[in-house]
C-alpha cells in the first residue's frame, strides 16, 4: 500500500490531493517516511525499503489506511 500511495503521490494513477491549508504538522507526518534504493550485497540487486525518517508517522499511516480500503472497494482503476 505504500508503494501504491508513493506512486498516487508523484502523479502516476488516480489523482492525489492534500488540501493547500492543512497544518504543518500534517504536512511533517505525511513526509515522515521515504522510500530508499538498498543494494544487496550477496546478489548486486537493488530492493527497495520503506525507512522511517521522522518520529511522528500517525497521518502519513492513515493515508495509507485509506489506498488500502481504496483498493480493497475497487475505486482505482486497473488502467
């Protein structure tokens, strides 16, 4: 669901707003994870891994809940 939101979040699929006058904590827990490129050092092949990079992550975890119930009630289209 994660990777889902982050490619929601950077225009590739249905469209994903944050209202502009959301408060800055919001806009902190929604920014409280990122998405980091790890190379394996056996195979050479690059995975990626969610890494949490702030402590305060609640909001950034409920819109995440919401792409889960979105896909589980089919509102994304499968285009």
């Amino acid at each position: 669901c994660k990777d889902v939101l982050h490619r929601l979040r950077h225009g590739k699929g249905a469209e994903w707003e944050v209202p502009i006058d959301v408060s800055p904590g919001y806009r902190s827990q929604i920014d409280s994870e990122a998405r980091r490129t790890f190379t394996n050092a056996k195979t050479g092949q690059e995975t990626f891994k969610w890494v949490r990079i702030k402590r305060a992550n609640h909001l950034f975890d409920c819109e995440v809940y919401q792409v889960a119930a979105a896909l589980i009630f089919g509102l994304f289209d499968d285009g």
